[in-house]
C-alpha cells in the first residue's frame, strides 16, 4: 500500500489501484470538555493536487474510490485508549455513494452517514474489506 505523499488527491492507493480517503472523528478531545463532541467527518469535493505533475485540477471532486471513516467510539475520557483498536469503529463505503447521494455536500454526521448503509467493520476486517473494493474498482 502506498502512502499519500503531502497534499496528494487521497490518503493511500493500494497495489492494485485502489484509492483511499480516511477520515476520523472522536467523542472524546484531549482538552475540556462540556459535553462530548458531535461527530462530523469532512466530505467536501475538492480541488486535488497531483505530486506527480505538481499541478492542481480545476474541478471540485472526491478523488477516492472509497471513504475509511473512523471512530474511536469510547466515552470515558479517564479510560480512553486510541491504540486500543476495540474502542474504534470502522465504516466503509464507496465515494459513489457519496456523490450520487449527498452530491456536493460538506460535511457527514454519524446518523447521516449510517443512514448511506456503509459497510461497518473492525480493524482485522478492513483488510479483507478493501481487497472486495479492489475487485469492483481494480482491474489488474
């Protein structure tokens, strides 16, 4: 898997071709806290800046293939752990989705992304996850 490299179009492209924008969110901040934090991932459609060719695309778009939003779903700020992988959630779903659904919307709450019927899943399963996504997406 290959790593984005600063400002790049998406977050990972596997071996196969599949590209991949992460996004996080959590209930819990490091500073205080009234009340805990709304859950809000950023969806925009951008402009995207290829390190490739060091140039910028005019058109707004989502560049991925799929979106992997993560959240660490834990509530008690005095037992937190972000390495402990079972305090995360993990939720997939294809950039189509989002684009035929929400179309140039900006912002995605939990309820409304859980309403798109992503495919939920835990840490060991985001592999296996990906490799079905490469398959619709990547033909090598």
């Amino acid at each position: 898997m290959m790593v984005r490299r600063e400002w790049d179009d998406f977050d990972f492209k596997t071996q196969k071709g599949l590209k991949i924008e992460v996004k996080s969110a959590a209930y819990l901040q490091s500073w205080y806290q009234d009340k805990l934090s709304k859950i809000i991932f950023d969806i925009a459609p951008t402009t995207g800046w290829c390190a490739e060719t060091n140039t910028y695309s005019p058109e707004k778009k989502r560049r991925a293939d799929i979106y992997i939003f993560c959240l660490l779903d834990h509530k008690d700020k005095q037992t937190v752990d972000p390495l402990n992988l079972n305090q995360w959630r993990f939720y997939l779903l294809e950039t189509s989705v989002l684009n035929e659904k929400l179309k140039n919307q900006k912002k995605l709450s939990l309820p409304g992304l859980l309403k798109l019927s992503p495919l939920e899943c835990s840490f060991p399963q985001i592999k296996p996850a990906v490799e079905s996504f490469e398959k619709k997406y990547c033909h090598i």
